[in-house]
C-alpha cells in the first residue's frame, strides 16, 4: 500500500526487541495507529523528543494488509511537549490524559473533534492554566463528545432548568436529574452543586486557554471530577492506572 502522512499525537513509545519502540499514536485522519519505529531505541538524532508524549508530529508510514502493526517511516515534529513534561503534575496530568485519550479513541477511525480537544487541552496547559481546571475541562468532554455524560443545563426526567439546588448525575447512565427526580433514581449519583454547574457552562463557552485565570473553586472541580470520572469509568469497565499516580503527585504539591 501507499505511504500515509497525517498529523498526530504520541499517546505512548514502548521499547520492543533491541532496537526498535512501538508508537501508539492519535491521527488526525485515522484515529489511533499502532506502529513500529525501527531503530527509535537507539537513534536519539532521528527521534528524540519525536515521541514523548504528546508532542504533536507529523507522521508517515506504511500500512500492510493482515498486520496490526504498521510501519513509521518517518516522524516529523510540529511541537514539542518536553518542556510541559519538566512540571511533574503536567507530566503526571498528560500521562492520564494519554491513556483516557488511547481508551477513547477508535482504530482506524478519524474523530476530528477529539483530536481537537487534545490540542486545546495542550494549548490551556502552555498557557499555564492550573492542571485541576484543565483535567476537569478534559473528562467533561472527553465524556460529552462520546454521549456519555449531559450539558447539565436542565433535569433530563422533567425538563425543568437546574438552579441553585444543584443536580445530580448518575454514575452509570449519565442522566442529570434535579434533586426532586432524583429520589426515583435507581442507581448511585453524585451531586453537582451550583457552582459545579457554572463551572461546567464555562467549559461549554471557554476554550481552555482563556480559563487560566478562571475563579473555579476547588469544591465545585471535585463534584465535576467525581461525576465526569465515573461516566468515564463505567463506559470503559476499569479504572485508569495512571490516576493513582496523578493524585499523588497532586497531592504531594498540594500538601
């Protein structure tokens, strides 16, 4: 088949055999691509920080009929994240969103729009938005792009506008309910206070790198990470491992 050349981001470089690394990379055309990148172990010249993750490079490769794998040619950088990955809650921060984005994403399946929110996450993060903001504008719609998750504008069951009681979500089927419908609720929820909502309505109409100075408080970014995690979670079956390590990282820096 012919060479391919899309744009993509790194989600992950593993060494394999003595040589060699296999790339799992997010395309701009066809979604997520595992390939091989021979001598990538051992040639710091040729790719470098090509493949830390995240970086945003241009790729060519072949693709043969019956492998899973296909074959990088070559990878040219458009930008680099290695200086993003020197903070050590970025770094951890990336690393999750690297392995949501590789759950997420399709083989072989271009989803323009995700591709889209990488970059705008990646953007808010250079801009030197706090990595709480930016992780919680990042499940919100990580899980509204796949349906899982409700604009949290009104009560799914009656219609009616969310105030300042709040809603609650529930952490299987996403549904938003007002605390009224609620009480009917079959499954667990979790609250969504007034202000997590008016966190939520700024992540509907603000790019991310005009929320570096957003007065978000944190009690209102925990309700969204609670909510938005768990629709993330049931719809993939299993926890992230890389979490545990992000919340100790932010928990160090915190503390």
């Amino acid at each position: 088949m012919p060479a391919r050349s899309t744009e993509a981001y790194v989600l992950d470089a593993s060494a394999f055999r003595e040589r060699d690394k296999i790339v799992t990379l997010f395309t701009l055309d066809e979604g997520k691509v595992r390939g091989i990148a021979h001598g990538a172990a051992r040639s710091v010249k040729r790719f470098g920080g090509r493949l830390e993750r995240l970086s945003r490079v241009k790729v060519a490769y072949h693709d043969s009929e019956g492998r899973d794998l296909v074959r990088i040619d070559d990878l040219e950088l458009i930008e680099e994240s290695f200086r993003l990955q020197q903070d050590i809650v970025v770094a951890a921060a990336l690393a999750y969103v690297c392995e949501v984005v590789g759950e997420f994403v399709r083989e072989k399946e271009s989803d323009g729009r995700y591709f889209r929110l990488v970059g705008a996450v990646i953007e808010g993060f250079r801009a030197g938005a706090k990595a709480g903001v930016m992780l919680r504008y990042f499940e919100f719609w990580t899980a509204r792009l796949h349906g899982i998750f409700p604009d949290a504008e009104q009560c799914d069951a009656c219609r009616t506008p969310f105030g300042e009681a709040g809603a609650r979500v529930g952490a299987a089927d996403g549904e938003a309910l007002c605390p009224r419908c609620a009480k009917n609720a079959t499954g667990r929820t979790l609250a969504l206070s007034a202000a997590a909502l008016g966190a939520i309505a700024a992540f509907r109409r603000t790019a991310p790198r005009d929320l570096v100075q957003a007065p978000i408080a944190a009690g209102a970014l925990s309700e969204i990470e609670a909510a938005a995690s768990a629709s993330l979670v049931s719809f993939t079956g299993r926890e992230f491992r890389s979490r545990a390590f992000l919340r100790q990282v932010m928990q160090g820096v915190s503390g």
